[in-house]
C-alpha cells in the first residue's frame, strides 16, 4: 500500500530533532539543505544475482525535521524466498496484490528528485535503487550518505553498528517491525540528525551537510578526529 503524504505540511518527526539548537543542514548555494532518508526491502542480497525489491520507503528531512514520507510494496515479478518472509514479515501473497515495481520506482525517483540520499548500511540500498531504475532504463545520480559508515567513526564503542544496536543505544524510538521499510527508514532518520547533533556538539560545528558527512565516512577512524577539528578551527 502507497502511503504518499503532502509535502507543504510538516510532519511531527517521532524521532530527536535537533533542529534551531543543532546543526543546520546547509548546502554549498547555503540553502536549508533536504535529505532523503530511504531504505528498502528485497527478496535477497545481490541485484546482480536477480534479486529484486519488495518496498521501499523515503523519508524526507529538512533541517531535523521530516515534511514528507513516501512507502509502497512492489511487485516486481520474483518470488520471495521463505526466509526472507520469516525476517520482513513481507509475503508472497502481499506482492501479488502490491503495484508494479516499474510504477513504484518512478513515483519513488520523482519523489527523491535530486535530494541526496541517506540510508544505513547504504550501499546494499544504492546497489537496489540503480539496478531498479536502471530496469526502466533511468539514471540514478544521487550521492548516498551511509549512517553505518558513519556511526563506526563516531561511536567507536558500539558493540556493533547494526541499526537496532544503534538505536538501541542512543534511545532512539523504534516504530513498527524491523526489517520493514519505513520502520527502518524512521530509524535512520533519528541516527542521522543524532550522528549531526552529536558530531557538532564534540566539534564545534554550526554547519554539517550531506556532503560532510560523505567526507567523514570515507575517512578512516584514526582520522576522522583531525578532519573535524581541522574544519572547526579552519
């Protein structure tokens, strides 16, 4: 089921926000920057392999605060292997009735636009969002911001970095069934603006955009220290 929302009304976010006391998010023509927030769900691991996706969610943010969601099923003509049905709780029954991945993906690539992307675990996301729009012969030039990545540099102490460790962690709110993809994707949008928050209060920094945190994750942990007092003192 779609689950399409209208974008000129803000929505209460039901995780932290750190907006006018945080962070803003500006980007490089010094606009409040919008990130979306996306994760999917899939019928197995590799889109190389012939996996396709099941439902996928995005979640709109703007200096902390969310303004739009987008959720749908899809059916993209594979079936879903039996564990897979055990872990998301996605059967193959509700993809018989879901809509076509080829209209779920184009309503998805115009609702993302040219915002860039944040996910946890990112590039398992990336890999399924261009093999689903290459499908339909479109391209796929958003930057992906990883909150996985990013989290081992700033929480080093973290026993491990899966999102539900994290947000466990953190005491962040979980909503709705894990593995499911816009609980997910609501819980990755409360790690992104605590990774934001948390990074800017130990550094000093009034500005933190998507393409900071590009440069944090890429950075090795030994590093990431020296790059983010280098850019407060610089």
């Amino acid at each position: 089921m779609r689950m399409p929302y209208c974008c000129h009304s803000l929505v209460a976010l039901t995780t932290p926000t750190f907006g006018k006391s945080g962070p803003m998010l500006i980007d490089k023509r010094g606009h409040v920057q919008t990130v979306a927030v996306l994760d999917f769900e899939t019928t197995g691991l590799s889109p190389s392999r012939g996996d396709r996706a099941t439902e996928i969610a995005v979640i709109l943010m703007r200096d902390g605060n969310v303004v739009d969601r987008y959720q749908s099923l899809m059916n993209a003509g594979r079936r879903i292997p039996a564990e897979v049905v055990r872990l998301t709780g996605i059967t193959n029954e509700m993809i018989a009735s879901a809509p076509a991945a080829s209209t779920v993906m184009r309503e998805a690539a115009k609702f993302v636009g040219n915002h860039p992307v944040v996910a946890h675990n990112a590039g398992f996301d990336r890999r399924f969002w261009q093999a689903e729009l290459a499908h339909l012969g479109m391209s796929a030039p958003q930057s992906f911001a990883c909150t996985m990545l990013v989290a081992r540099r700033v929480y080093p102490q973290a026993q491990n970095h899966k999102l539900a460790t994290l947000a466990k962690m953190l005491h962040l709110p979980m909503a709705g069934r894990a593995h499911r993809a816009m609980a997910d994707a609501e819980v990755t949008s409360g790690l992104w603006s605590r990774l934001r928050h948390d990074i800017a209060e130990t550094y000093g920094l009034g500005q933190i955009d998507h393409d900071l945190m590009t440069r944090v994750q890429a950075t090795s942990r030994a590093n990431v220290a020296t790059l983010l007092r280098s850019l407060c003192t610089g």
